[in-house]
C-alpha cells in the first residue's frame, strides 16, 4: 500500500497543498487564496490567520484522498524575510509584514551605521535591507513598542503553522539565513548583529535543520486538519531553498531561475559568493553545509499580473466570452511585437528592488513611448523588462561560475513566448521543469522524505521531477537584448533621483 508526503507552499497569494507518494508520484494538488494588504508608505501585510484557514482547508481536502494513517508527514515551503510577532502562547500581535514590505528604511540605515556595511554582508550573506526581517522587527521595537514588549518570539510564515501543529517555536537554516541577523559562516545567530541592532535575542526562535522533526500533530490541529496524530510535522524550509531543491539543484553548479511574484536565479555552492558591489546574496540550502548564491528581484510575476489586469482587458473580456485562456491570449499578444518593443522600455520595480539595485524608492516606469507603439508593445516590454532585470543578475553570477544551461520554473516558466524571451536575452538555454509550478512543494515534499526515511538522500528528488523541452537562444533576438541592456541599466540610474523626489 502506497505511503504519502503532504507538501505545503504557503505563498505570497495563497497556499498551495500538494499530495505525493514516496515513489515522487503527484497525487492531488489544491490551492486556497489569501489577500495581502498594500496600505502605502512600503507596507505589505497578511494575516496569519489566514494562512492557517488555507493549510487547514487544503489539508483537509486532500487527506481524504487517502487512508490518512497513510501520510507519513506534512512539510512546508514558505514565503521568506517576514515578521510575525508572537506572544507566550502563540498568538499573533499583529499582521505578518512579509518580504514586500519595505517601510524600514530608517532601520537599514541604522544598521548600516552601525556596522559596516560589507561586514554585514560577509557575515550574514547578503546586506542590510528593508526587506529583511531584523529591519522589520526594529521597525516594530520602534513604531509599535506594545507589540515589541509582548512578542515571545519572531517567525516567518512556515513557523508560524509549524507552531499551530505542534506548538513548537522554530525556524529553519534557510528562512533564518533570510532575517540579516544569522552567520552563514557558523550557521547560528550572529551576536555581533544582533547586539548592535539592539534586539533582545531570546526574541529569535531556536533553529534547526529543513529535515527536523517538529514532532506530532496537537491533537486540536490533528482534527482540524483532518489528519492522524502519527503523521509527523518536518520543519521544511524557506520558498527559494525549497524551490533549489525542487529545481534539482542538489550538486554543485547547477543553477536555476524561479519565475513566481518575485523572481530569483540561483545556484547550489559549498561556500558564498560575495560580490564586492552587494547586488547578489546568499543563504542557506536545504541540505546542510551547502549555500545557494542568489539574485531576486523584487516584482516578476508581479508585474506581469498588474500587467494583465491593468493592460489586458481585451484579452481577459475575449477569455470570458470565448472560454479561452487568458495566459495563451497573452502569449499571442507578445508574439505580435518585435523583440525589444519597438525600443520601449519598462522598469519592473513595483515594489522597490532588491537585486541588482536594492533601492526599495524604486519605482516602475514606462520610458520611451510614442504615436507608434501598440498594446502588444507594452505588454511584450514588461516582460522584456522582467528578463533584463534578471539578465543583470545572472551577469553577476556569472562573474563567479560558469553557466551552461538553466532550468527555470514558477508560474511564468509555462509560456512559451516568455520562456523563448528570457533564453534570448540570457544567451544561454532554458530548460523548463515538467512541474514548473510545484519546485517549492516538490522541495518540501523531498525535506519531508528524507525526514522520516522514505528517501536515501536529496539526489532523490529525480524521482519528483524531470526537464521538458528547452529553449535556444536566437542569435538577432541575442544581439538586440544586449543592446537594449545598456539602456534599460541606464534609464534605472537615470531616474534614481526622481525615485526619491516621488518617495
């Protein structure tokens, strides 16, 4: 009788619960939406209650799929650089500000007076930011001291379930490499950063390893889950080391790109890339020892959404009309423009950016329209937009290791017109996975198997997952995007200071 793994990814718009046997095979999958909450001024806010609604609704939907005695754990993948205080006894002091959440910018910069900066960056990976959830609770010690002077602890999203299952304060390496406030050369908190911000440490959960067993299920979260209390709870990790592993990027050298909201390409290394500019970072690989060097920015997947429902509405009325997708209308509208748009550019900083620019005042922008450009123009350009911004950061990378193909996945990975753009301005081929939407399920699935014992090792992972077809840069297509690079990187300096005068 088959066994089973149930895989968590609490994203940025909903939570996504994935059921696989231990042989990797996908049984069922369900999804249930959450709202984030953008109030201005930087901030980004959901409530954790609505992240438990979703795991229990999801879980208890797919555990009747199977003999729940059959489920031999639950594990997650989460949305990384949150804040969620919590008292005593769990409870929530306040929404959660999650990783889009900018408004510490006072915090960073107090940061960075205090220690400088690139030591930040050597100790913890990646450097001081807005983003990142120590900027985040200093914002709270600052702004809301009720809620610092009650919180028992900080967590990210995955803790925060991993706390209502089995009442246990965690995090994992992954999601603390995240929080600017962990040494990736020791693998603990750093006391160093720690001390200068002027955090209470014990506020910090304890961490452990991505395959650590939590323990059971509370027998109150058992049944409302709908699961057996033997199902063990595996910690899991944070969406970019999950998605690595989902990616097969379980040896040294393999790299990736993860095209959901944000977007990031990655690799798997023994040790950091540090780059002497700080456009890229590091964190921790689900598989303990090994580092994933990383450059994510902030608004991809985000900004083709704001594009289709702010620029598209003749494709969404004919999708409606006509029963048809409205992703494959999309498609056909880019396929009508030329690469590189006419010469329009777009700058996809909807929400600041974090590599290769961190600057959360940046700010989106259409440069360069005229009488002559179409619809299809501006939608192709915010893709274009999207692939240059990540062209950036892979150039980076690049510097520090070879490139020779690059798997990609995430909910952008299934169009081709997307896909065929990204491989020519990245010259290099793309190889999307057969799940391009599960990397981050398929990688808790994986942490949650080596756990318990149902998988050897991570290189398991192969049973999940495999390549589809790839896409070959073409040659002109090539030419023209590294032409156009020049001028996307030149309209962003160019506008800094009107960023600021707008912020």
């Amino acid at each position: 009788m088959p066994k089973y793994l149930l895989a968590h990814d609490l994203g940025t718009s909903g939570n996504k619960a994935t059921l696989f046997t231990t042989r990797g095979a996908r049984i069922k999958s369900k999804t249930y939406r959450y709202s984030t909450r953008f109030a201005g001024q930087g901030r980004a806010e959901q409530n954790p209650e609505d992240w438990w609604k979703a795991v229990v609704t999801t879980t208890r939907e797919l555990a009747a799929e199977v003999r729940k005695e059959d489920i031999l754990a639950v594990s997650f993948s989460g949305q990384m650089m949150g804040c969620l205080c919590v008292d005593k006894n769990g409870l929530p002091l306040h929404d959660s500000m999650i990783w889009a959440d900018t408004r510490s910018v006072a915090e960073e910069r107090f940061l960075k007076e205090k220690i400088e900066p690139f030591r930040i960056y050597s100790i913890t990976g990646q450097q001081a930011n807005a983003g990142c959830s120590l900027e985040k609770l200093l914002w709270i010690k600052n702004n809301r001291p009720e809620v610092y002077r009650n919180t028992y602890k900080m967590l990210n999203a995955k803790d925060y379930i991993v706390l209502r299952m089995t009442g246990k304060f965690l995090t994992d390496y992954s999601d603390a490499s995240e929080t600017n406030a962990f040494d990736l050369n020791s693998f603990r908190w750093s006391e160093e950063i720690i001390d200068a911000a002027g955090i209470a440490p014990d506020l910090l959960p304890d961490v452990r390893p991505s395959t650590y067993v939590a323990g059971g299920l509370l027998r109150g979260a058992a049944e409302e889950c709908g699961l057996s209390r033997k199902t063990l709870v595996v910690l899991g990790g944070g969406d970019g080391a999950c998605a690595t592993v989902g990616a097969g990027a379980v040896s040294e050298g393999t790299t990736y790109n993860c095209l959901g909201s944000s977007s990031w390409i990655s690799t798997t290394s023994k040790k950091q890339i540090l780059d002497a500019q700080m456009r890229t970072f590091n964190f921790a690989h689900l598989i303990p020892g090994y580092i994933c060097p990383c450059g994510t920015m902030q608004a991809a997947g985000a900004s083709y959404e704001w594009m289709k429902e702010q620029l598209c509405g003749y494709e969404r009325e004919t999708a409606g009309l006509q029963g048809k997708d409205i992703y494959s209308l999309i498609d056909t509208a880019i396929g009508k423009s030329p690469a590189g748009a006419k010469g329009l550019i777009y700058l996809p900083y909807l929400l600041g950016e974090r590599s290769p620019r961190w600057n959360p005042r940046a700010k989106g922008a259409f440069v360069g329209l005229t009488m002559s450009h179409t619809h299809e123009d501006m939608v192709r350009s915010v893709v274009e937009g999207i692939g240059l911004n990540l062209r950036l950061i892979l150039d980076v990378l690049r510097g520090h290791y070879r490139v020779e193909r690059i798997f990609v996945l995430g909910g952008l990975a299934k169009s081709k017109e997307v896909c065929q753009i990204l491989a020519d301005i990245y010259g290099t081929e793309l190889l999307p996975l057969d799940h391009p939407d599960e990397a981050t399920s398929i990688g808790a699935a994986a942490a949650a198997g080596v756990a318990v014992g149902a998988l050897e090792s991570f290189a398991e992972v192969k049973r999940f997952t495999k390549p589809a077809a790839g896409f070959v840069p073409g040659g002109e297509n090539s030419e023209r995007y590294n032409r156009a690079l020049e001028i996307f990187d030149h309209t962003y300096e160019a506008l800094t200071g009107i960023f600021e005068e707008l912020a």
